[in-house]
C-alpha cells in the first residue's frame, strides 16, 4: 500500500489512567483508506482500552483524535456512527430478547407512517446476512443463537451503519475455519471498498495471510509499527518482551483410572449414545465443528442442562442428572466458553469471584472467616500471575486474559479434580495462553482430569493425550496424539468417514 494513501485515521500521544493503573501511556496509531491495521499486544497492554476511544466508551486523558486529519472529539456511540466509526467487540453487544433483525438495526429500525417497517427491516437484515454468509432468520431472537452466529450477526449490525472505519476485536475467536476464510472475503471486499480496518487478533497466522501492517502495544505504549509479513516469532518477541520456544508445552503425565465416565449421553436435537473417559493425569480433548454438541454435553455433563439418557459417573459413583451441586461435590468444574456472561460476577472484585465455589467451606455459623478467604485469593491470584491493582479491584476492569485466570482461579480454590475447559484460551494472547497450558501441566501431573474443548485446532492437537471428534451430536471417532492431525480430524468433523475407519474405538 502506498504511504499517498489517504489517511482516514490518526491517534496521537493517546493516555489513559485508571485507579491504580495506567492504562495506555502515549500511543500512537494510523489508519489509511482501503488497509487492514492489525493491533497486537498481551492482555492488558492496552488494545481495549484504544479502541473503546474509538467508539466513545473512553475518553482521553492526553492526546488527539484526528478523522479525515480534523481533530474530533468522540464522547459516545452517537458520535462515533457519525464519524463512521463501527466497532465489534469481542464480548457481543446484543440483545437476547429481541430479533436478529432488531439487533442489527436497534435505534435505527426503519420507518414507515411513525411505526417500525418490520417488513422492510426483516428483508434488509436478510440482505446483511446473506452478505456474511449466514442463513439465519430475521426474526428469530438472538438468544436462540450459537456464540459464532452471534459473532455474524455484530458482523452484520456493524455493515449496516455503513462505517468506514471498523474495528474488530477478536473476530474470528469462535468460528470454524470454513466462517474464518468467509469473514476474510468479507474483510477484503470491504478493504476494495475503501473501508479502513482495525483488526484485532491473538492468530499470528492471520496476520500475513490479512493485514497490511501492524502496531503492536506493550504495557500500554506503541513499540514498533512493522509489517505484516514479519515472522511470528518477531511479532511475539515484540508483543512480550521475550522469546516463547513452545506454543503448546504439553508435558504427558501418567495416567490412572478414569475419573470420569460418560455413557449414552443423549438428549433429543442436541446430542446422541456419547461415550468417553477422562483418566487421571490426562488432557482428553473434544473437536468438532460449532454446532457439533461439544459445549451441549459439556453442559450436561456438569448438571447445568437436562438429559434424556444415559450416565454420568465420577469415581464409580452415578450423578443425578441436571444438579450442578452434584456435580460440583464430586469434583467437576466447568470453565464456560463465554466467561464474561457465564463464568464471572462482573460488578464484584477479584476477591469475590475466586471464592464463589469455595464460600460455602470458609462460612462458620453464619459468618464468612474473610480473613481466611483473602489469604486464599491472594495466594491463588499470585500462583496464576493475576495483573491487578488489587484484589479489591473489580473483575470488570482486568483484560480478557486475566479474567479468565480469575475464571480458573475459582475451581483451583475448590480444588477440582475434573476440569472441564470450553474454549479456554478464546481472546487470551500468546504468553497468557502458555501460562494457562502450563496450568494445564500442573493439573494433570498432580492427577487432575482435564476435558478440552476447543475451535481451536492446533490448540486441541497440541495439548491434548487423546482426541475425541464430534459430529452432528455424535461422537464421529477417537484419535490418539500421535496420529491426530487436522486432516484426521476434520475429516472426522465434517461426517466422511464412519468411527471403524478411525485409529481406535472411541471407548477404552
């Protein structure tokens, strides 16, 4: 791209300081018309923070905005779709209640005689699907939606405004490979266009294969502005100060009995006859593409949802079906794919949520030994390297990466033995992702089942002792780690092959 290109963007000398924390400390950054910006940077080195600028959520304290090279000031959401600025944001800003159509155009529905034009809405929301590929209805509520169609449907909400500038964060977290390279066709028609993009990711693999330059953030200051095609292990020396030797440091440990047995596990529409075992000291992981069942039989599996048939059994001893209690008293724990709506309290501390499963233990006659649960927070937010301003600090306010640690935090409090992982590195960046694997390490060494499930392909193969792939609810066949590959998998997951052709039977 040429350096004439016209210059859509420009943030200068950018500060922010929250209590106790500064949050960007003189960040600069550019965008030019019809670009691909890639933004890089740990969690917590300030990527959120900037771009919630651009939509208005935050104000500088020190620095400029310029659009169009005039100098704005962004104060809210108003003033950003003005601008022509969209953001889609990783956790989803939809409503559940309400119909795709009604998210994609919330504020800004069409009208016809003073009231609401539904059918003029439905057919322009279908239009703005159809463009992103996704073949839901207008008019079902977006409740009834799986985390990568909600994912379109922001796609969607953001290309009606027609902005010329988007960002967005961690678009492809929780799509298939097949929705990644159709949000890519997406990305560069919209760069054909003229469109500006901020893009936002933890795959180093998308950034060569999308981006056309990147500026990669530090502990909340812009260190170097390079180019996409730079290596990967250059992009993460600069994103983490340091080399990282292994992406996915599995460290095999011996394995015992299994800890937990799963036997005809079905429930109508969602999953059927699943069969597998977790075992002491070993990482099973669950594949398969989104829709699959594999966040559904986790669900069961913990309690959370109800099942028509089949067996849940730790240790030899039967769970009643749909009792989280149960389940939780056994020793499972689940960490939830969206940890934001599922897995935290937003508006209470660091402190609180760690001891969430453990508060009914530290209650003595009525009254919370607090002494006795802070040193216990403390301990276990020092073990994962928590980045806080202090366990008072609200959990609301720590990066995505950190968050999940909370997340984990809890259950390593109540010292699960099964550990059920949905999505667990989604949004984290590089370094964060290696600290939770080696967590990981720890668990299984110390004799800790741990049950993966992951979009994440490399993610599943690189950690996992032994590979379960589902398809349309069953499971498809079982791969050990040595002949597990994408190819094996996948093949599995879209349905060409039956479970015989496999390596093994999917049940030891």
């Amino acid at each position: 791209m040429s350096t004439s290109t016209p210059e859509l963007l420009r943030m200068e000398g950018l500060r922010k300081v929250f209590p106790g924390v500064v949050a960007l400390d003189g960040v600069d950054f550019d965008l030019r018309r019809g670009e691909v910006h890639a933004l890089l940077g740990e969690n917590g080195a300030g990527k959120s923070t900037l771009i919630k600028m651009l939509s208005g959520a935050h104000r500088p304290d020190a620095g400029r905005i310029l659009v169009d090279g005039r100098e704005v000031g962004i104060h809210g959401a108003q003033d950003a779709e003005e601008l022509g600025i969209a953001t889609i944001y990783q956790e989803f800003n939809l409503v559940p209640a309400l119909s795709v159509a009604e998210n994609i155009f919330l504020g800004r529905q069409p009208r016809r005689l003073g009231l609401i034009d539904r059918p003029r809405m439905n057919a322009d929301a279908a239009a703005l699907l159809a463009r992103v590929g996704v073949d839901v209805d207008p008019r079902t509520p977006v409740g009834e939606l799986g985390i990568a169609r909600m994912q379109m449907v922001e796609i969607a909400k953001a290309l009606s405004t027609r902005a010329r500038i988007l960002v967005m964060d961690e678009p492809t977290a929780v799509l298939t490979g097949d929705e990644v390279d159709r949000l890519f066709r997406i990305v560069r028609s919209l760069r054909a266009d003229g469109t500006g993009i901020v893009f936002i990711t933890h795959h180093l693999e998308e950034i060569a294969a999308l981006a056309d330059r990147v500026t990669i953030l530090r502990d909340g200051s812009s260190v170097a502005r390079v180019p996409a095609a730079t290596p990967q292990d250059e992009l993460v020396r600069l994103m983490v100060g340091r080399s990282i030797e292994h992406q996915y440091p599995r460290r095999p440990a011996s394995t015992g009995a299994p800890l937990l047995r799963v036997r005809g596990l079905s429930r109508d529409g969602a999953f059927q006859d699943v069969d597998f075992d977790v075992r002491a000291g070993e990482v099973l992981g669950l594949a398969g593409l989104v829709g699959a069942g594999r966040t559904e039989v986790a669900r069961a599996v913990f309690g959370i949802d109800p099942y028509d048939a089949g067996t849940v059994e730790v240790l030899g001893r039967r769970l009643p079906r749909h009792d989280i209690n149960a389940a939780m008293q056994a020793g499972i724990g689940l960490i939830p794919e969206d940890r934001k709506g599922q897995g935290l309290v937003l508006d209470a501390t660091i402190e609180e949520n760690l001891g969430l499963v453990t508060l009914g233990r530290s209650t003595r006659f009525g009254f919370v030994d607090r002494a006795g649960a802070h040193d216990a927070a403390r301990r276990i937010a020092g073990r994962l390297g928590v980045r806080m301003a202090g366990l008072h600090q609200h959990v609301a306010t720590l990066s995505g990466g950190n968050q999940q640690k909370v997340v984990i935090g809890k259950w390593l409090l109540a010292d699960t033995r099964i550990l059920i992982l949905d999505e667990p590195t989604r949004g984290i960046d590089v370094g964060a992702k290696v600290e939770i694997y080696e967590l990981v390490n720890e668990l299984t060494a110390a004799g800790h089942a741990v049950l993966m499930i992951s979009s994440d392909l490399p993610e599943v193969l690189g950690m996992s002792d032994r590979v379960l792939v589902m398809s349309q609810g069953r499971i498809a066949g079982e791969l050990p780690a040595h002949r597990a590959t994408q190819d094996a998998v996948m093949t599995l997951a879209i349905g060409t092959t039956t479970p015989k052709e496999t390596e093994a039977s999917h049940v030891h």
